[in-house]
C-alpha cells in the first residue's frame, strides 16, 4: 500500500473512536404538548434520552399505547457493539501498519458488512419495538396501527412527529467507511497506474 493509502486507513481506523463519544443515532418525538420535543440517542453501549427525564417520559407515553419500555440493560447489541468497533479499530490499525492491500481491502469489506447488519438489526428493533403491542393493557388503542420509528427520516405517530437520524458518532462512522473505500481506491489506481507504465 502506498504511504498515503495507509494514512487514510489510519485516519478511518481512529475515527472509529469517536463512536465510544458521541451518539450513534438519535430519535426525536415533536407534539403540541411537548414544545420542547423529546428525544432519545442510542449511544455505542448505552440509550439515554436527549435530556435528564426524556426517556422515562418516552416509556410513561409508550405505556399508553402498549408498547415496551426501552430498557438499554435489556438489549444485547449494546453490550455486543464495543467489542465489534474495538475489534474494528484494531483491525484497520494492523492493516494500516501492515501495508497489505488484501488487508485493506478485508477490512472495508468486514467494516461494510458489520454497518448493513447494525442497521438492518435497528430496523427489526423498531419494527418489533413499534408492532409488539400490549393490546390487552394499552390505553389508547387503535386498530391496525403501528408505532414504527423510521430508520432515517420523519414519520408522523399519532399527534407526535419522530425523526430518526444518525447521530454524530453514526456520521462518524460513515466517514470512517468512507475514507477506508478510498484509502483501497486509492491504492488500487496507484497499482494498475504502477503495472501500466
């Protein structure tokens, strides 16, 4: 790999860090009679709300429709999703170190792999989270109605308008997968320039 291909995986590898800082994703809920929105982040290891009591709020709401409670002591991603990143970083970083294309290229691939099954593994999450309903205990009941979040993007549930969106740590994350793709790219055009001339 060329000394800058191996920079750019460098550089990839340690963002991965900024995931165990920031936010990977929040949930933000909007109604009449919450002006100040209410929000929630899923965080590497942990979900806490956007402020001190909004997620206790989130789940007295969902109290009323039948849904769960989210308790992050609950879901096994969150104690299973450190060691996938560490093991990440540490991987690229012994690719960067190594210099091996196949490596590299391994590493993009495992990266690209693990980010398609976080966000499909989210998506069944919520879908679970939004069509598992108490029926029988629930409040307010509507038949045939969901509580799906979306993956990305506005969903309107009942009087209350969520957004889903990666957080900084999930942007973080795209840019680290970003930078591995071209740090492969890169060395690529390098090798086929370097094998043509």
């Amino acid at each position: 790999m060329s000394p800058r291909a191996r920079i750019l995986l460098t550089v990839a590898s340690l963002g991965l860090a900024l995931a165990f800082i920031f936010p990977l994703w929040a949930v933000y809920l909007q109604a009449p009679q919450y002006p100040e929105g209410l929000g929630m982040f899923i965080r590497v290891n942990n979900i806490t709300g956007l402020k001190p009591n909004d997620l206790e709020s989130i789940n007295n709401l969902n109290h009323y429709i039948g849904m769960k409670r989210i308790e992050p002591s609950s879901i096994p991603e969150l104690r299973i999703m450190p060691w996938i990143l560490a093991s990440l970083m540490a991987l690229g970083l012994v690719a960067a170190a190594a210099g091996r294309r196949w490596l590299a290229r391994a590493w993009v691939a495992a990266f690209a792999l693990v980010s398609l099954v976080g966000l499909a593994d989210f998506y069944k999450w919520e879908y679970d989270y939004g069509h598992d309903l108490d029926m029988e205990n629930a409040i307010i009941k509507i038949p045939g109605m969901n509580y799906q979040p979306p993956l990305i993007g506005t969903r309107q549930l009942l009087n209350f308008r969520a957004t889903s969106l990666p957080a900084a740590g999930g942007i973080a994350l795209m840019v680290s997968l970003g930078l591995g793709m071209a740090a492969v790219v890169l060395d690529w055009r390098r090798g086929a320039a370097l094998a043509s001339s």
